[in-house]
C-alpha cells in the first residue's frame, strides 16, 4: 500500500512543489514591502494571490490525480494491477488528501504572515483577522469540494488541460443557475437573503454535495473503459476534438496556401481557450441582462443592492472578464507549443515545409491574436457593466462596492505579460499545464524582483494599483522589452526545438535576470 501510495504522490510532487514554493513566496512577499509606502497595495496583492494560487494549485492537484494516467498513458497498468478498483480510489483519494493538507500549511502560513504585517497598517488590521478565519475554516471545506468535484470532472472528459481550466471556471455556471432562479423568486414577489452568515445551510449542503460527488467519483472509475488515444500522450475526448472544428474548413477553399492552413491548425489547436471565451461571454450577458432587461427598474430600485440579485450578477461579472483579461491570454499562451505534444504531433508539425521562422510566426499570431481581441473585449464590458451599475437606478449601492465597481482604465500591459511568459514555457514545457504552472512561478518571480529591486533598494515611491494596475508602472518602457525578451527566447527554443537540452536555460536565465534587474534599479 504504501510503495503505491508513494508512487501516487511522487506524480503529483512537481505541482505541489511548485505551487507550495508559490504559496509561501507570496506570504514572504509583503515582508520585503513593509517600509514601502504602498505596502497597503502589496498586502491586498499577496492576499488575493495567496487565495488565487490556493484555489489553482487545489483544484490542479485535483484534477491531476486522474489526468496523468490519461495524459501519460498509464491507465490500462493502473487498472492491471492485482487489486480491486475500490482499493485503488482509495489510495489514490488517499494520497490527494495528504498533498492538500500540506498545501493547506503552505497556505496557512502565509495568511497568517499577512495578518502579521498587516498590523502595521490601521485599515486592514481590522479586515484581517476576519480573512485569517476565513481562510482557516475556508480551506479544508475548499479542499473537501475540490477533492470530490475535480477529479470527476476528470474522468468524464478524460483529458487534464479542458478539465482544469472548466472546472476553475465552473462556478460561472453555479452563479448562472442561482441567478435565473433568483429572479423568478424576485418576480414572484419571494425575498430571500442570499447572504447565510450563522445559517448551516450552506454548510450542510456543501457535505452533501461532497459526498454524493465522491460517490459518483468512485461508480465511475468503477466502470472506466480504456479508451485508445489519439497518436499521441493524451486520451481525448471525441466531442472536444469535434467542437471547436465548425467553421475552418469551410472559410478555406481547398485552393487556399499553406499558410493559411497552417493558420486553421493552429487555431483548431486553441480550442479550450474558444469555448472558455464563449462560456465567459455568454456568463456576462446573463449577469447583464438579468440586472438591465429582466429586471423592471422598481424592482431594482426596491432590492437596492445588498442581499438582492446585483449581488449575484456583480460576482459573476467580476469571474467572466477576470478570465477574459487574465486567464484567455495564458491559455492561448500555454497552449501554443504545447499542445502539439500533447496530441503527439509535433514530430509532424516540425517537418512542414515551411521555415522555422514562419511556422512561428503564424503561431504567435494564432495565439495572440484572440488574447488581444478577449482583453479588448473584457475591457467594453468592464465599461459597459460598470456603467449600467453606477447608474441612478443603482440607490442600493454603497461606497465600499461603488469604489471597487467605479469607471476605472484596464491594464492591457499585465495580459500581454502574462501571454509572454505562458508562450515562452510552453515552448520547453511537456505540456500545457506544466507550461501554465512554470508561467506562474515566473510571473511572480519577476514581480518579486521587481519589488526588491525598485522599492528596497532605491525606495522609490511609484503609485500601484493592488490588482487590476499590478506592473502598470512604467508601461511601455519596462514590459516591453521584458515581453520581447521571453519571445525571443520562445523562438530560440523552438528552433533548436529537435536539439533542445537542459543547457538551452541558463543563458536564458541569467538574461532574465539581468533585463528584469536593471530595469527594476535603473
């Protein structure tokens, strides 16, 4: 039992590494900001990252507790061996649940470094005593619904990358649901308080749910097939192959070159990053509708805002074009190079007759094409939304959320970093989820150098907005070339892509390190 519980565990190590390292950087982030006059900034960044990367790292731990066996395919040794099935979902439950617990310290440790330096900052140490218990009693109810939910997902799908980036994403879908159920109930002239502070409802329900859910989990390893992949590491689904696959071959008539082909292949290849585009606008035509069509205005105006529907749609607003502007662009990003040895054919992609420089270029394009046009179209809808809520219809809205919804410029500088950063892994990385959690540690190292760099060295007083502005500072003249640099880079590994090696890095690492540094002192 414990050689296999060893084994499971040992799969998973890289990522909880990575993801653990991320964890208690952030929590000794704001160590290193508390002489800084915008420690306050720093301190509401390395809270919302610690819960970030803690709701990332559980749920990709999670979801790779069956994605390996399909992306590696191991399933059909896994199912071989001389034990019951029943034993194996065990073990394998096992040995997640240990993982997460250790995550949980990580996670602990740095909130409660957080609340520490915190104290020195009379506006927060009030709210943070309250994030602190959130986060102790929080977490293990987080890890008890992401250990049951994820790795079901997982197993219908049979693929890691799709089922990783629906599943942080599916509570657009809860929000969805809850809302148009609510607006019945509003309309039926029903009040229900959809805050339940000292209520068990939620609570209960989340057990209920957790186990129902883990009993699902178990009936379907029960009965899991093995299926033959498709020429390559990972077993995929027929549906996801099919459904992005609508519209490419009948833009391109069969004379069209093979660049344009090339162009089709590339974009049939973002396909998860399409459909979470999709299900992101749809969400935020839900939330908008709800508030500015379904709703006649003296409803509106007699819900107010607290403990009505707005409250709903705002927080599904808030998830639909923080994954246009964030998320769409390390999607697109990881999925660039990545992808193709996922499915097992970038042997094929690499013997095209086309130079190494075009081939490319026309995947640079691919992905940043539709990453650029999903943070223009986030940033409308940021400005349309907000707008409509900041409205006089809105009477209910007090100060605090009118201050975090109020007009505001969105930073187009962050995406377009965080694509650089999610091109360049992916053009190393064994996949698109290594590629996303190499990016991750890689953007928060270079905000780390950053903040050392300019603020404790020169102690130089810049204005930061704590998430939306994170590096607007100074714009063009310090991303661009840190984001020129990183695609430098991804060309120089693709093109030595056939005699790529280990010694490829350091070169690179050394000039990230000295581009970033200079430009953070200079």
């Amino acid at each position: 039992m414990f050689v296999r519980l060893w084994k499971e565990m040992r799969q998973l190590g890289p990522t909880f590494l990575v993801v653990n390292l991320i964890l208690l950087a952030l929590g000794l982030f704001s160590h290193f900001t508390i002489e800084n006059p915008n420690h306050e900034a720093y301190l509401l960044f390395s809270t919302w990252g610690l819960w970030v990367v803690f709701v990332i790292g559980v749920s990709l731990l999670s979801v790779l507790l069956y994605g390996n066996e399909f992306s590696f395919n191991t399933l059909d040794f896994l199912l071989a061996q001389g034990i019951s099935r029943k034993r194996i979902w065990t073990e394998k439950i096992l040995a997640l649940w240990i993982l997460l617990t250790a995550t949980y310290v990580s996670f602990s440790i740095g909130i409660v470094i957080i609340d520490y330096r915190a104290g020195f900052v009379p506006r927060l140490s009030a709210n943070m005593d309250e994030l602190v218990w959130a986060g102790f009693i929080g977490g293990p109810l987080l890890i008890f619904a992401v250990s049951a939910a994820a790795p079901l997902l997982a197993l219908y799908l049979r693929q890691t990358h799709t089922a990783f980036w629906l599943f942080v994403f599916s509570p657009a879908l809860i929000y969805i649901g809850a809302l148009v159920i609510y607006v019945f109930l509003v309309i039926l002239g029903l009040r229900i308080s959809i805050e339940f502070t000292h209520f068990p409802g939620p609570l209960i329900l989340v057990f209920l749910s957790g186990f129902a859910l883990f009993r699902w989990s178990f009936r379907r390893f029960e009965r899991l097939e093995i299926r033959p992949g498709i020429s390559g590491s990972e077993t995929i689904s027929k549906e996801w192959v099919i459904l992005p696959k609508v519209s490419m071959d009948i833009l391109l008539p069969n004379s069209a070159g093979s660049s344009p082909r090339l162009f089709a292949k590339e974009m049939r290849l973002q396909r998860v990053g399409f459909v979470l585009a999709t299900l992101m606008v749809f969400a935020w035509g839900v939330s908008y509708a709800m508030v500015k069509v379904v709703l006649p205005d003296a409803i509106w105006e007699e819900s107010g805002f607290i403990n009505s529907i707005p409250e709903l749609a705002i927080v599904l607003k808030v998830i639909s074009v923080n994954a246009l502007l964030f998320a769409l662009p390390m999607i697109f990003g990881c999925d660039a190079f990545a992808q193709e040895r996922n499915l097992g054919v970038e042997p094929w992609a690499l013997s095209q007759p086309k130079s190494r420089l075009s081939q490319w270029s026309i995947k640079f394009e691919a992905a940043m094409i539709p990453a650029l046009v999903g943070a223009i179209v986030a940033t409308i809808m940021s400005d349309t939304w907000n707008h409509m809520v900041l409205s006089p219809q809105a009477t209910g809205l007090d100060d605090g959320l009118r201050a975090v919804m109020g007009p505001h410029e969105w930073n187009l500088w962050t995406p377009l970093l965080l694509f650089s950063i999610c091109f360049y892994t992916s053009s190393f990385a064994r996949g698109s989820i290594q590629a996303f959690l190499y990016a991750l540690g890689i953007f928060v190292a270079t905000v780390y150098m950053v903040t050392v760099g300019r603020y404790s060295l020169h102690s130089i007083d810049i204005p930061l907005r704590a998430i939306e502005g994170l590096l607007d500072y100074p714009g063009f003249g310090f991303l661009f070339p840190v984001c020129l640099l990183f695609l430098l880079f991804s060309y120089s590994n693709f093109r030595a892509r056939q005699d790529f090696t280990s010694s490829h890095f350091v070169p690179q690492v050394v000039a990230w390190i000295a581009v970033v540094g200079c430009l953070s002192i200079a």
